[in-house]
C-alpha cells in the first residue's frame, strides 16, 4: 500500500463502467486510496468478406446458434447482411446471458420457445444444449477462439462447430509508461498478448499481476509472469472481490509494520535512557597505612641493632 499522499494506480485492461460512480471500483478507490486506469489493450474487429466464405458454414444446416457476446452478436448478423443469408425461422438461439437473448431483440422477434439463456457460466448454457442431444450446434466467436468456451462444450459432449466472425487486434499504447503503475489487471489472454506486443521486452520486476479467468491465467504463466491477484474461486467470484482480499492484507500488513517499528523505537529510547541515567564507575583510592600499624620486620632488625650499639657503648671497662 502507498501513503495518503501516494496513490497506487492500477491499469484495468477493460473499458470503464458506464456511471463509474457507482461501480465497485469507485468504492475500491474510495476504501484504500488507490486509483484505476482504465485502457482496453485491444480491439475486436470484424473478419473479411472473404475470411468467412473460406469457412464455408451453412448457417441453416444447424439447429441452434450460441452466442457469448454483443459484440460476435453484432458482428455475425453484419456479415449476414453483407452475404445476404436469411436464417431460417425454426433456427434456436443459446446466449450466455438473458442480456444477450433480450439484445437480440435488435435483429428479431423475440420468441421464448426459440431464446434459451445462462447465467454467465458455460455450464449454465450447456444445461439448455442438453435438452437436444442429437443435434449440432454454431459457437460464433472470435479468430483467435473461445478457448474456454470450447473446451466446455467439448467435455460434455456437444457436437458444434466453430464460426470465426472478429479478431483481436492489440491496441498501440507504446507511448505509456507501463512502469508507473504498480499492478496490470488482465481479463482475457489478448491483453496480455498486447502487453509484449507493445513492450517486447517487458520485465515484471516488482509490479503486480492480477488476473481473472483459467485461460487469462495460463497465457500469465507461459509468459513467466507471477500472478499475486486471481478470480474466479469460490471465495472471490469476481476480480474486484479479489482486489478487495489483496488490499484488506496490504493494509493489515502496513499496520502491523508501523506498529513494529513503534514499539522497536520505544525499546531503543528506553534503553537510551537507562544508558544516560547509570551512574559512572569511580577508581577506589589506594589505601593509607595507619600510625598504629605494626612495623615492618626490616624497621623491628634496625631498631634492635641501633639499641645494641648503644649498650655497648655505656659499658664500663673491665
């Protein structure tokens, strides 16, 4: 986490929500003081004319269509037009969101016997694929594919094939300083595609990675990037639930830290203080010999040889 004064800004690899205000996003930038900088890395663009006939799909011959997006929705029913095919009116539509079955009110009649929808997952959609066992099915999707999506389809057994109507492009944002933000936020394995598009020789360093999505993951580590943030999982559904984890932890962990470093400089002032306050050694001074101390045994040997010569002395002549 940064100071008050130091945002940490994060580069969000999407557009920015409509009424950004009151997105969890906000509420992330409100909560931890970090701040989101929203730059898509690429773009979806529709394939050629002659891009589609060379995959030579006869839309009527299927019984259901499944879409995962708006943007391959809008882009199939474009390339429709422009090779003017009429689909068929017994044909049943698979969308991965009730958003998605009522958008395509845009091109049609909305029939509810016709529209079946999911809750975002594969799996959800898949459970309405089921209900027709028999038949074969068109995933319209990207040129670079729906991986996971596929994937999905494949292990359960889903007889389909795959009808290319965009492609990613990378988006040229070499004239970023991709260093000055502290976490790149990825949700689709293009991003990342993007980023050494644009960066050839990026290096990771310090900065954190955060991703969301099985595929997003893998393209990270193929990449040798080392993932700190990651959804979807049971405990963080989304990737600002995630985010919020990550952030809650820096912040105990900034906490902590200054509380440590609080109570290390209480220690050393108080072990200053006993320093300043310990009363200096003094040199014991050397002891005096006492007027009543005995004599030596030298002074005893002089004194007894002075008294001798004096007795000899005084005495009389024989």
């Amino acid at each position: 986490m940064s100071s008050m004064d130091d945002k940490y800004k994060i580069l969000i690899s999407q557009f920015k929500p409509n009424d950004y205000e009151k997105s969890p996003y906000h509420a992330l930038e409100l909560k931890y003081n970090i701040e989101f900088s929203f730059i898509k890395l690429f773009n979806v663009e529709c394939i050629d004319i002659k891009d589609y006939r060379t995959q030579k799909i006869d839309i009527n011959k299927y019984f259901g269509i499944i879409f995962t997006s708006k943007i391959a929705l809008n882009y199939f029913f474009s390339l429709l037009e422009q090779t003017r095919t009429t689909i068929s009116k017994e044909m049943r539509y698979f969308c991965l969101t009730e958003q998605i079955a009522l958008y395509l009110q845009k091109y049609m009649r909305y029939k509810k016997r016709k529209f079946f929808f999911g809750t975002g997952t594969p799996e959800s959609v898949i459970e309405n694929l089921k209900q027709f066992p028999n038949e074969k099915f068109i995933l319209v999707s990207s040129s670079d594919g729906n991986e996971s999506f596929a994937n999905a389809l494949r292990q359960h057994n889903i007889n389909f094939d795959n009808l290319f109507v965009c492609k990613n492009v990378p988006i040229n944002i070499s004239d970023i300083n991709i260093k000055d933000y502290k976490m790149l936020a990825f949700f689709s394995p293009h991003g990342i595609e993007s980023l050494f598009y644009n960066y050839p020789n990026y290096e990771q360093g310090d900065q954190v990675i955060a991703v969301c999505g099985e595929y997003t993951k893998k393209m990270a580590e193929e990449r040798n990037l080392k993932i700190s943030v990651y959804s979807p999982t049971k405990e963080f559904p989304s990737l600002v639930h995630a985010l919020d984890d990550f952030f809650t932890k820096q912040k105990n962990k900034q906490s902590k830290n200054i509380k440590n470093e609080g109570e290390k400089e209480t220690n050393n002032t108080k072990t200053s203080n006993t320093k300043k306050t310990k009363p200096a050694n003094t040199k014991k001074s050397p002891k005096t010999t006492s007027k009543s101390a005995k004599p030596t045994n030298a002074t005893s040997t002089q004194k007894t040889s002075t008294t001798k010569t004096t007795t000899d002395k005084t005495k009389k002549p024989g």
